[in-house]
C-alpha cells in the first residue's frame, strides 16, 4: 500500500504529522509505504529533528497550504500546489492509495467529491465517529456534520454507509441500525425522521432495527445509530466536551478514557470511490499515526466494494 499524508493539515502540522507519520511507519508491513505530501524542506527538518531517514518515506513537495478559515471550493481550484490539492489530485492518478489529512475539513470533502467522486448511486458522502460503548465495543453514528440538512432517501443510504463501515473496517457480523429519534414509537419525531423511519423498516438493505432514543447511544442497542448532519455533529461536540471536562478535573475512569479523540486518529468519508480520511484540527502525533493505521485498514477492507454492490441492488430493485 501507499498511504498519502497531508503534512501541512492540523494545528500542530508538521511537527505532529512527521512524528505521527514516523509511528506509522513502525506500525506497518515492509512492503507498505508512506507517502509525505508538503513543503520538503519542514519536512526534512521534521525528520532530522528526529533523527529519522527520509529514505523511509516518499516524498512529495506541496508548498502551499489551504487554511483552515479558506473557502474550501475557492482555495482547492485556486491552489494547485496546495497538499490537500496534490493529494487528492495523486489519488485521483493512483499513485497513492488511500489520503488522509487533520487539515480542512471542507476542502477533504470538496477533493473528495470533485477529484475522485461519489459512488455511482450515493447521493452524498458521510463522515461517521466512533462511540465507545458501556460494555466496551463501539457504536458508529453519521452523518456528524456533512450534511446538516439531509433528505430521507440520503439517510437510508447513511444505514447503507454505516453498515459497510462497520461490517468491513471493524467486522461487526451483520451490523444493527438504529434510528436516532426522541422515542421508540414509529410516529414519534420531526417529519423528516418519521419519513426515514418508513423507508427503512422494511429495507433488505441493512439491519434495521428500528428507533433508539439519545440514552441508548453509548448502549448495546444498536452498531450503527442514523441522524441528520446537524444533530450527529451536536453530538459528537458534546461528548467531546464531557470528556474535556473530566480530563480537566483530574477524573481518570477506563470508560471515560475512550472517548481520547487520539485513539481514533479520524473518520473516513464514506460513499466515495477512494480511501480517504479526516483527522481532528488539533491532532497529536498519536492521533496523526492513528488516522494513516485507518486509511490502510479501509484500503485493505472490502468496504468501497461493499457500497457499490449493495446501492447498485438498491438502485435497480434487487436488494
């Protein structure tokens, strides 16, 4: 495998992501390569700091940045030599197989919808987070800020997305989607949910399990949890924010302690036709490490293919 980095994405970019890269590297198989997208010259510097080979890696030189406050359209046509620009653009060419990044969320999906596309089918890509449970396995919730106004045929497919993921990336055996409303009832919430709701309850798509309620989500209720954009990205801030909490009032608990956003690295945006994941903008060299392990278990896994078979059965009636 060769997995592209954007070195210059994250708030601590490239001191974390060099370092996060040089732990990746140690983490992975003699035949896989990593691939550093950005200014050569830090990255060298990066290196030499610790004491690290660039033989090791391949290196790619990106010297411009898009910001994190950039129009993300605007900044992807009008920077070509940008990393997150050059890495998409490699990916799109197959000279790298998968591309993650901590740097602007906005312009990762741009690049990832206008270089390597959609999904023929997918109405719109998803990112998705993991969600520790009680028990201690995971649940995975989407879409978390993508779409914060949503249509219910683009949730169904949310069920689709989270159920590839789940199944083919972290091997959950026939994964449970649950609905995420403000009841159990089949007439409960807005009309959009009550609309998802009769879309999926008879789907031979996915595992549909029904309505779960905000109580049931770090529950063993469900593997996949569906929610608009809006109310998946007040989620995730807010679980983040308890742990912020704790952590700032010394309140060590083993449960508590994995929601540490650097265990997960990032999400991937699902629904498109090439591995690509988002990392957290403050990302550590733990996180950075984390993120690029992702980006080559979704290359190893089955889960693009997945997509594709079940929204090609769903499109032409056959599921």
């Amino acid at each position: 495998m060769r997995l592209g980095i954007d070195v210059m994405g994250g708030d601590n970019a490239p001191k974390a992501t060099v370092a996060g890269a040089v732990l990746a590297r140690n983490s992975l198989g003699t035949n896989d390569r990593i691939v550093l997208i950005g200014d050569r010259t830090l990255i060298l510097q990066e290196l030499e700091s610790l004491h690290v080979s660039p033989e090791i890696f391949d290196i790619v030189h990106a010297p411009d940045v898009i910001g994190m406050d950039e129009s993300p359209t605007r900044a992807f046509t009008a920077k070509p030599d940008a990393s997150i620009t050059v890495g998409f653009r490699m990916l799109l060419e197959k000279r790298i197989d998968a591309f993650s990044s901590a740097g602007n969320s906005g312009a990762m999906l741009v690049g990832s919808i206008y270089s390597v596309n959609t999904i023929q089918g997918i109405i719109r890509p998803a990112t998705s987070t993991v969600l520790p449970r009680e028990d201690g396995g995971v649940n995975f919730l989407l879409d978390v800020g993508t779409n914060p106004d949503v249509r219910p045929d683009v949730m169904y497919q949310f069920a689709i997305l989270g159920s590839a993921l789940a199944s083919t990336v972290y091997h959950v055996d026939n994964p449970r989607v649950g609905l995420l409303n403000i009841g159990h009832e089949d007439k409960k919430g807005s009309l959009l949910v009550q609309s998802v709701f009769q879309l999926m309850k008879d789907s031979r798509d996915f595992n549909f399990i029904g309505n779960i309620e905000g109580r049931d989500i770090f529950r063993n209720k469900a593997d996949v949890i569906v929610c608009d954009g809006f109310t998946g990205n007040v989620v995730l801030k807010e679980a983040e924010a308890i742990y912020r909490i704790m952590m700032k009032r010394g309140i060590r608990d083993e449960y508590f302690d994995r929601f540490n956003y650097e265990n997960y690295g990032g999400t991937p945006m699902l629904g498109i036709n090439a591995p690509v994941v988002i990392g957290h903008g403050i990302s550590n060299d733990v996180a950075i490490k984390n993120m690029i392990l992702l980006s080559g278990d979704i290359c190893k896994s089955r889960m693009i293919k997945q997509i594709r078979e079940t929204v090609h059965a769903y499109m032409n009636g056959t599921e």
